[in-house]
C-alpha cells in the first residue's frame, strides 16, 4: 500500500484524471463489441457475430499495437512520464481478457491461433509454441518467445513491473521476456520484465524470476 500511494502522489491531477478516463476502455471495448452485434445494419447473422468477434479480438490488439510505440525503448519509466501514459493505454486495451480468461483459452483450442493472435499484438512468437491451461499475459505485445517452446500450466508473463529508483522514485519498468528455442518453463512460474531464457534451457515449477534475470542451467545471472 505505501508503494501505491507513492506512485499516486507521484502524479498531477491531470495526470490522475487522465488514468481515471482510460480506465473506461474495457466498457467502451464492451459497448463496442455489443453494438456491432446489435445495432449492424445487416441482416446476416453470421455478420453480425464476424464483425462482433472483430471488434472482442482484433481491434484492441491493433489499437495497442499502434500505442506500443509510444512506450517501445523506454526500459525505465517515470510516473506520469509519456511513456507510462502509453503503457497505460495498452493495458487497458487487453483489460478484458485479463477479467475474463476464457476469451484467451477458447483462442488456445486452435493449434497455432493464440500464437498469430499476439503476433498480432506486436510479440514474436515461434512455430509450434504450446500454451498450457492457465498462462497469463499481462503484456501481450512484450514476448519474444523462440521454436519449439513449451510453457508448463499457470506460467504467467509480467513485462512489466513498477519499483523504486536508486533516487526511491517510483517508476516502470517494461521490457520484452525472451525465451529462446526449445525452452521450457515449469508450471507456475512468474517471469517480469526483461526476464532472459536461452535456447534447450528446463526451468523448474514455481520459478520466481526477478525483473532483468538471465537463466542458465538452472541458476540465475543477475544482469
């Protein structure tokens, strides 16, 4: 809760009213995906729930990866910074699938769709990824996964993390996770921000590793 409140007081007012108003996005994500399957002036019904899925699944994808660029490069962010009000946007854009997961696990019944649907997002996923019941991604255009990648059930990726500086300001931290080919990862583990596994690397379950981490056999390098 400390750390919270800094962060809080380490905005303007506009700054606070300016998060207030993009925390919306997920009813204005809602409003648009029923509208279109309401109010579309077709008589198809299969149009209808075409252009319904459209809007539930490609059109925040596109949107943050148009935002993403304003946040892309800027490893260490301030509170309030430009940068952070971008990664805020783009969070908002993926808000609903983090309050409803099944929108993702009914992507994963399909070999290989989840996987173009974040390529979509802005990530870089290799052949024949496979995504275990329970992955979570917070930040789905931040992963540079290679071939051949195996990801254990309730994996969850977290690009992004807010610390304390060196000055004990508060700021972001966002940077891609890479996995390179034929990694595995343990079941119910947590990767943050810049989190590097190389290629043949087996992680174990519930693997904890802090942001900017390189795993090798099985131990940690700090970088």
């Amino acid at each position: 809760m400390q750390e919270k409140s800094s962060v809080n007081q380490s905005l303007t007012t506009g700054g606070k009213v300016l998060l207030l108003l993009l925390n919306f996005t997920p009813l204005v994500h809602i409003a648009a995906c029923v509208a279109a399957v309401l109010f579309l002036p077709v008589d198809s019904a299969w149009a209808k729930i075409g252009v319904g899925a459209a809007m539930l699944y490609l059109a925040p994808a596109l949107l943050a990866r148009v935002l993403k660029i304003g946040c892309t490069g800027h490893t260490h962010s301030p509170i309030g910074s430009r940068a952070f009000f971008f990664w805020w946007a783009t969070m908002q854009c993926q808000m609903l699938f983090g309050r409803l997961p099944i929108l993702e696990e009914m992507l994963r019944l399909v070999p290989g769709l989840y996987s173009l649907w974040l390529r979509l997002w802005g990530s870089q996923i290799g052949r024949l990824t496979f995504w275990a019941p329970g992955t979570v991604i917070l930040d789905r255009g931040f992963l540079h996964l290679g071939d051949d990648v195996v990801l254990g059930a309730g994996v969850r990726f977290n690009p992004h993390v807010i610390r304390k500086n060196k000055a004990g300001e508060p700021e972001l931290q966002l940077a891609p996770i890479r996995l390179g080919d034929r990694v595995s990862v343990g079941g119910y583990s947590l990767l943050t921000a810049g989190t590097v596994i190389p290629d043949d690397e087996t992680t174990r379950a519930y693997l904890l590793s802090p942001p900017f981490s390189e795993w090798k056999n099985g131990k940690r390098i700090k970088r």
